[in-house]
C-alpha cells in the first residue's frame, strides 16, 4: 500500500524551485540589459556622441551582452564549486580545533581565532588587497574591486553563521538572526554584482572605442546614393554630382563607414575621423531616396 502523502505539501515543493529559477532568470535578465546599456553608453561617450542617440532597444542589449556576461557568470560559478569543495574541510577543521585553549590545543585555537578574525574582517581586507595590485593591473583591479567586497561580505556572513560546537554558541547568541543576515549580504552580493558588471562593461565599451580610433578602415565601407544633396560633411568624405535624365541630379557620397546599425538608423562615420575631429552622420534606413552600397 503506498505511503500517505500530504497533498497540500506538493504546491509548495513544486512552486519552491520554479520561483527560484523564475527569480534567477529575472537577475540575469536584468544582468545583461544593465551591461549592454553601460557598454553602449561607454563607447556612445567616447566617440563623442550621446547613448540615447543609437535608439537601441531591449533585445539589442540583451543580445550583445550574452558572450561578456557569460564569461562573468562562469567565472562566479568556478569561484562557488571551488568554495563548496573547500567549505566542508574548513567547517570541520573549525570545529574541531575551537575547543580548549591550554596545552596542545592551544596553538590550535589561536589558528582557529585568527582564520575567523581573517572571514570577518575579509570585506575590508580583500578590496585593500586590489587596490594596491592596481598600482600594476589598473584595468584588472577596477573590475574586481567590487568582486572583492562582494568575496569578503560571504566571509564574513560564513564567519558569522557557520555551524559550531555545542559549547561555542558564536557571537550572533539568537540563530533567528541567521534569515536576516543572510538576506542583506545577498542584497549587497547582487549590488556588487551589477557593480562588477558596469565596471567590465566600461573597460569593453573604452577596447571597443580604442579599436574603433586606432583602425577606422577595418569597418565596412559605406556609399551613399541620394536624389537630393544631404550636405555630409567630413574629413575623408567626398561628393559627387550625378547628372541624369531631365536635367535631374542625384549625388553620390564615398569616405564613409559604417559605425552601427540601430533603432532603423544607420551611424556613419568618414575615413578621416579621429576624436579631436569627426562627425557621426545619422541616416534612416527606411528613407526611399537613398541608396546604400557596403563594400570591403
């Protein structure tokens, strides 16, 4: 005869794992629409033009920021596996070195003291840690400042809430206290979250501007064919009149580049654009007289 099952019980098990994954997709989501927008607005104000100008939309952001963020998320889940196969050994060697403080076991317990004081005290350790190695990696050190604080706060929360002996209660006393620090470390976990993802979105948006000054002619060439004169005006761009039937005159512009595609715009720039001098012309892709030619 098959075991009674408490049938209120099977909402509640099934609805516990689809609201996490649910809240997880929501992060994420909300993740790399927050990346794609700093990366873009990053690079916007290093050409020297306003974000909101790209009109670029939600999927835009989501779709350009998968392969960075990834990278970020997987190096977050490496640094969790790592942390689960250690925590286990640290926990044990905690609890069973805490207890006496005379003979033998007394150099044991200054470690034990001295390790827990390290897990509380790694928030702040950690982030001074950084900034002294950014005197030799900058670019480094500015994305993982926040990782730090983010490392050191978990320390802290592990030190403050791990399992203990009997006789060593711990600090907190109440273990109804355990909820709430747990749910403020994970707010400041997921601030500094977002907080590494500006940062990396920053230095990406600054290699995407740099490479885009250094080497103008490695994007797509671009000619433009209109039915009346569109006055683009630019180091590198040239027009030409094309005189054809009626006396009628269309024009022709070559010099240019194409920057982006967006928003059912076209972001051109010319050959000679450098960031002391250069103009972004905007054309919409829907205008029926104009022409465009991409060439290698």
């Amino acid at each position: 005869m098959a075991p009674d099952t408490d049938t209120s019980e099977l909402p509640k098990e099934i609805l516990r794992p689809v609201l996490g994954f649910l809240a997880n997709v929501t992060v994420v989501t909300a993740l790399l629409v927050y990346f794609g927008w700093r990366r873009a607005e990053t690079h916007a104000e290093r050409l020297g033009i306003d974000e909101s100008i790209l009109g670029m939309s939600t999927r835009e952001y989501l779709l350009r920021s998968v392969g960075p963020v990834l990278v970020l998320l997987v190096g977050i889940g490496v640094g969790g596996l790592v942390w689960l196969s250690i925590e286990p050994r640290l926990t044990a060697w905690l609890r069973s070195n805490s207890r006496g403080s005379s003979g033998p076991n007394r150099g044991r317990a200054r470690r034990v003291h001295l390790t827990v004081l390290l897990l509380n005290t790694g928030w702040l350790l950690l982030p001074a840690v950084v900034v002294v190695l950014g005197y030799i990696w900058p670019t480094a050190a500015f994305v993982m400042f926040p990782v730090s604080i983010g490392v050191g706060l978990l320390l802290w929360a592990y030190a403050r809430t791990r399992p203990r002996s009997p006789d060593d209660p711990g600090p907190l006393g109440h273990r109804d206290r355990e909820p709430w620090t747990m749910a403020f470390v994970g707010v400041l976990v997921l601030v500094m979250l977002f907080w590494t993802a500006s940062n990396y979105a920053e230095v990406l948006g600054g290699r995407l501007a740099d490479d885009f000054a250094s080497d103008i002619s490695a994007l797509p060439g671009v000619a433009v064919h209109s039915e009346r004169r569109l006055h683009l005006e630019g180091p590198g761009v040239r027009e030409v009149a094309l005189p054809g039937a009626e006396e009628e005159v269309s024009y022709r512009y070559r010099g240019l580049r194409l920057l982006e595609h967006t928003g059912g715009k076209y972001f051109l720039v010319s050959d000679g654009w450098t960031t002391d001098q250069g103009v972004v012309f905007i054309l919409r892709d829907d205008d029926p007289s104009l022409r465009f030619d991409f060439v290698r």
